[in-house]
C-alpha cells in the first residue's frame, strides 16, 4: 500500500532538489488552486494561468514557508495575491450579481450524485451556479470557508483581513447568495 | 438587568451551524430552540444548504495542467542551475593569461640579470608601458573585458526574465 506523505515531507524533499516532490504537491493541490483561481478571476482560461503562476511563485519561496501556518493557507494567500494582481493588470471590474459578460461553464463535475434526491441535486447545482455569480471577494470567501473548511483566523491569514472584517465578509458573502439563490427560483417559477 | 429581546433569524441559525457563535449566544439559541420547536425544520434547512454548499465540486483544471507547471518550473530553473561553461572557462584562462604573462617577464629577464647569485640581486625592471601597449596583451584586455560584461549581460537578462515571469 502506498502511503500518502505529508506536506512537510514534501517540502523538505522538494527543497532537497527532488522534483518528484514539487510534481506531487501540485497534484494535490491543483483542483484546489485551480477552483480558488476560477472563483476570483472568472474564467477557466486566466484561472489556469493564476493557478500556475501561485504554484511557481509557492516553489520559488518554497524555502520562505517555515510551517507556521498549514502548507494550504500559505498557498491559498499566494493564489489570493495572484488571483489580485492579475484582476488589478486586467482592469477587471468587481462583477455586479446580474454581470453574465464572463460566464464560467458549468464542467462536467458538477454531475449529480446519484445518491441525492432529485431536489437536492438541483438545489447543490443552483448553489454552485450562484457562487459562480458572486463577485470574486465573495466567492473567494465562500470556498475558503464552506468548500476548503478554513477555519475563520485562517481566512483572515490568506486574505489578509481582521477578524471582525473577514466575519462581516463571510456574512454578507452569505446575503448575496441567498440573494441570488432567491431572484433565481423567482425567475424560475415565473 | 433585563436580557433584550431575543430575535431569531436565518443568519443567526447560520452563525450557530458554522460555529460562530459565542459560548453564551449558542446556549440562549439552543434553550429558545427548545422552546421554539417550530423553528427546528429551519435550523434543518440551513444545515442541508450548509452541508451542499460543503459538498459543491471542485473545478477540473485543464487537461495536462500538472505537467505543465513542472514544465514551466523546469524551464525557470534552467537558466539558473545551467552555466555556460565555455564561457566561464575563456575567463578562467583570459585571467590566467594575465597572471601568467608578467611572471614569465619578470622571470625572462631575471635569466638575465648579469649579477653573480652572491651579491644582493637587483629588483628586475618590467616595462609595464610597453608590456600593456603590445597588441596581443591589448586585444586579450578587451577580448577578457567583452567575454565578462557578456556573461554579467547574460545572468542579469537571465535574473531579469525570471523575476519577470513571476511578478504577475
């Protein structure tokens, strides 16, 4: 049986040169980087371009990382300041919840799981096309807290906010998608 | 003192499932749930959205994206673990060319020095003038000189394209 290492063991591994090592910690990490850069930048293309340039930027300061914090919430802050920059270099508006200029298609995982209801199925899809909707601050503290279960003073660590603020963004993160969830069901029953 | 009125919500059932409540305002909502049965289908629904908002895929990255990026990583490393040893090694022997080339003077001319070995030898005299202006010596400054502002040229360039590459 192989047994999974940890992020420490890859890192002292990775800075010893190995590159079997760095290979690893991207697989692990990529669906995670990869969906935190599609939630900010709203587009699968300029996402994979984030996420790439985080886990370069993560391997060059790899030797910066001392463990203080989990490997992920250093990871995630560097995905945040990436994620930040490119918007900034891009000029990119914060979108508006009815902005559908840059739609992201809904990929093939969001197939439903057949041991859900049928209701369920079609509320968990709403909710993932909602957050799509959300503008990035949001949908960035939407994934760190509910879909990556960072806790609150780790989301404070990775979008570099006090506690107090990052509660308040959690809370009104919350509004605007029981807000988008409620204009979509109205427009659905219309 | 009169505790104020308590006034149940949505948001504040989603303080309570998310564990963002204090001690004392997670055991007054506990004790006004008792009392308030009506509101438990509530509480019930904000877990079943709460644990699908938990449950929401994650996005596939690109077919490819993992060797990718430690394609990327190689080519970063690249210019900086590579040297260009024909380079470093023509400014090796330019170097040594200039090391050398005043000891085999200052010795030619000790061959020469007309003194017998037990009187005190004189310091053997160089030429620097004529040594520095002979054409060889000249077109070898400039040829070491070139060949070291082409290899600074190259890792600043190198440096440069790198930190490029990371600022976003």
């Amino acid at each position: 049986m192989v047994q999974m290492q940890s992020d420490e063991a890859l890192i002292t591994q990775a800075l010893l040169g190995q590159q079997q090592a760095y290979a690893q910690l991207v697989e692990r990490y990529q669906h995670y980087v990869f969906t935190l850069a599609v939630r900010m930048v709203k587009n699968r293309e300029e996402a994979a371009e984030v996420a790439q340039d985080s886990f370069l930027r993560a391997f060059q300061y790899l030797a910066d990382f001392r463990g203080e914090a989990k490997f992920s919430t250093w990871l995630y802050r560097i995905v945040h300041s990436v994620a930040l920059n490119h918007l900034r270099k891009r000029r990119l508006d914060v979108l508006s919840i009815d902005d559908a200029a840059h739609p992201v298609p809904v990929p093939a995982a969001t197939q439903p799981d057949a041991s859900d209801s049928m209701e369920l199925q079609e509320r968990r899809h709403a909710i993932y096309q909602a957050i799509q909707r959300l503008p990035p601050d949001d949908a960035e503290v939407i994934t760190l807290f509910y879909l990556y279960e960072n806790r609150l003073d780790e989301i404070c660590q990775i979008m570099e906010l006090t506690m107090t603020n990052a509660k308040t963004k959690l809370f009104r993160a919350r509004q605007r998608l029981k807000t988008i969830l409620e204009t979509t069901a109205v427009r659905s029953a219309l | 003192m009169e505790h104020q009125p308590f006034i149940l919500s949505d948001d504040l059932l989603w303080d309570y499932v998310d564990g963002l409540l204090t001690d004392a305002e997670r055991k007054r909502l506990e004790a006004y749930l008792t009392e308030h049965p009506e509101w438990m289908a509530r509480l019930q629904a904000v877990e079943t959205d709460r644990s699908l908002l938990q449950s929401v895929p994650l996005e596939a990255p690109p077919q490819g994206f993992a060797s990718g990026v430690m394609g990327a990583w190689n080519s970063l490393l690249t210019p900086t673990v590579e040297s260009p040893d024909w380079i470093i090694r023509g400014i090796g022997a330019v170097f040594g060319l200039f090391i050398l080339l005043p000891l085999v003077i200052l010795i030619f001319n000790g061959l020469h020095i007309k003194n017998s070995v037990f009187s005190v030898p004189g310091m053997p005299s160089v030429d620097w003038l004529a040594l520095f202006s002979h054409p060889v010596l000249q077109y070898g400054l400039y040829f070491g000189f070139t060949l070291l502002a082409l290899r600074l040229l190259s890792a600043v360039l190198s440096q440069y394209r790198v930190m490029h590459k990371m600022m976003v």
